[in-house]
C-alpha cells in the first residue's frame, strides 16, 4: 500500500476537518491542483492517472527551471506519486519522487507532501533536502485547506 519513503525526505503536512474523498477531489484535474498548488509553483501539466505527465516550474535564481515526470502510483482517496527529474532530461537522470497523501484522522484527513527518494543522489544528499527543508513552507497546503473547508 502505497510508495515506501526512505529515510532522506522533505514532509510537508496539514490537518484538514474534511473526508478524504472531498480532499482527493483538489487532486482529481489540472483545473483542481492549479487552484491550490499553483501559488508559488507553475502547473504545466497535470494528468492524475497512472503513466500520466506531470510537469511544473519554479522560479530559481531569476530562471525558470521545469521539473516533474511520470505518475508511478495512483490509488484514489489515498496517494498519488510521480517523478521529480529536472526537465529535460539529460541522459543518466534519475528521478526523485514526489508523494500526495491522504490519510483519515480524527474525522478529516491529514494532508502531506513528501518529496522523497533522495538517497539517489548519493554524497549530495545531505545539500538536496537542507536546501529543500529551507525552501518550502506551508502555503499550498493552507490554500487547500481553505478551498476544502469552504474558506477560500
């Protein structure tokens, strides 16, 4: 059930006083997850099935840099997972992950964002998830709370 997070991973979470299934409905289409997720990341693409593309960007240093990849797992209500390759690809690329889940807490859902997979980068791994754990904060996920619970 579910992708295995190794040891080396960035954890964003929210508590939202909804059913999982309301939330998924956020995750369901490119129109949903722009809604919440696009503040502060641009979504190119988003195709919630399994083998679907994902491509985002972010801003770096004043340059647009895309990332995203393949849709690994899908399983409704629950999870979604896809890859995180810097695009385009360069050859001998290999993908990080990136994992929405769901899970049914005290009569709502407990949101996280897991960015995982980071052993692949060997002796850089360490750098990767400081410079992740710097970088990201809570906004997406308070964004969807407020479009979940009626607020936003």
């Amino acid at each position: 059930m579910g992708i295995a997070v190794g040891p080396l991973h960035m954890r964003r979470s929210i508590f939202i006083q909804a059913p999982p299934s309301r939330v998924w409905h956020e995750f369901e289409s490119y129109e949903r997850i722009t809604a919440w997720f696009g503040h502060g990341h641009e979504i190119h693409r988003f195709e919630p099935r399994l083998g679907g593309e994902v491509d985002f960007s972010v801003d770096i240093g004043g340059e647009r840099k895309h990332f995203g990849g393949a849709v690994i797992l899908v399983e409704p209500e629950r999870e979604i997972t896809f890859e995180d390759y810097w695009l385009p690809l360069t050859e001998g690329a290999r993908p990080s992950f990136w994992t929405l889940r769901l899970t049914p807490l005290y009569g709502g859902t407990l949101v996280e964002i897991l960015q995982h997979g980071l052993e692949r980068f060997g002796a850089d791994a360490a750098d990767v998830l400081e410079g992740l754990e710097g970088s990201w904060d809570l906004k997406h996920l308070k964004r969807l709370r407020a479009i979940v619970e009626g607020r936003g």
